[in-house]
C-alpha cells in the first residue's frame, strides 16, 4: 500500500450524535417536569437542548462529507481538515512525529514540520513574524489528527503505516508513541 487515507469514522460520530439527542431529550424533560410551573426553567431546557441539537447537525454534517481528513503517502503527509487551508508536508521536511494522549483520553496523532519561505505563494504578516521570531525561512506546522473524529484503532494504524513506509527512507524524523501506564497493570510480569 502506496498510501493511507483516513476519514472521520462514523460510528464514532453516530455514537456521539446519539449521545447528544439523548441529553436534549433529558434537559427538556427535566425542564418541563421539574420547573414547578414556572416558564423560565421549560424555556432554558429549550435553549440547552438547541445547543446539543445543533451539535448533532454538525455531526451529521460531517457523516455526509466522506472527504478524506488526512493522506499519508511515500512523498509526504496531507492535512484536509480544513478545506480552504490544505497543508502539504513533505516528509524531507517534517522534524517529528507523535502519538500521544489528548486531554480528553483519546489518541491523537501529530506530525510536526516546516516549509519554506519560497513554498508559499504569499507570506502573510503572520507568518513573516514566525519566521522573524526563529530568525530563519521556516514556517512551523503541526498537523494534528484528532481521536475526536477517528476510533483509536485507526489512530495506531495510520502511526505503524507511518512507521514502517516512512521511518526507514527518513531516519532524521524523530518518532514517539504513547504508551497507556495503566495498560501494565493487570499484566503478569514474566519473573
């Protein structure tokens, strides 16, 4: 395999959307029930449940844009996460690459690296800052893929994609995986 693509996963956001419609449901219920016959607690279950409601339209929102959010490939690494801003990395310019523990417990994977002065065709005032602070031509990036949108099973699958294709043809890339201490605990050691 030449390339890994990999998509915001759906189960993910069905679980997620469901989640939020079970909430919407409970807050209205609570503020009907529960307001002792007064109208501001059934109008302020209301407003908390639009919020929750317009949380699962964006979810569903994004079940229907099948567009990829990340592509790894031989050359390099393609961050589609924001579709008016696509960043290409190559991989001769890429500095590290990390699975780590986001706060919220899932997984998510960083690729950090740069480009050049000369790989832009307009540097903005912002950037021209960041290339001023480090004193050189660069311009850092970090591509992060959020566990957020993407099962923790595929989050190790895109990292042990990266590690075998691209690992051995750019040994200057420097790689670090998370490893779960809780994980060792119920494990027998070997004495």
């Amino acid at each position: 395999m030449d390339k890994l693509v990999v998509y915001n996963d759906m189960r993910r956001l069905f679980a997620i959307s469901l989640s939020y419609v079970v909430i919407a449901v409970c807050i209205v219920a609570l503020g009907f029930t529960q307001g002792g016959g007064n109208i501001v607690w059934p109008i302020i279950s209301v407003a908390v449940a639009v919020c929750f409601i317009a949380g699962v339209v964006f979810n569903v929102r994004k079940m229907s844009d099948r567009g990829p959010l990340f592509e790894y490939t031989e050359d390099g690494v393609t961050d589609f996460t924001k579709p008016d801003d696509i960043i290409v990395l190559p991989w001769e310019q890429v500095l590290s690459v990390n699975l780590k523990a986001a706060s919220n417990n899932d997984l998510m994977l960083e690729v950090m690296g740069y480009k050049t002065a000369d790989q832009f065709d307009e540097v903005t005032p912002e950037m021209q800052a960041q290339m001023d602070a480090n004193q050189s031509d660069r311009v850092y990036f970090v591509l992060q893929l959020s566990g957020l949108w993407v099962r923790r099973s595929r989050m190790k699958e895109a990292y042990d994609w990266i590690c075998e294709h691209i690992a051995p043809a750019h040994p200057g890339i420097a790689f670090s995986k998370f490893e779960d201490p809780l994980s060792h605990l119920g494990k027998k050691s070997d004495q």
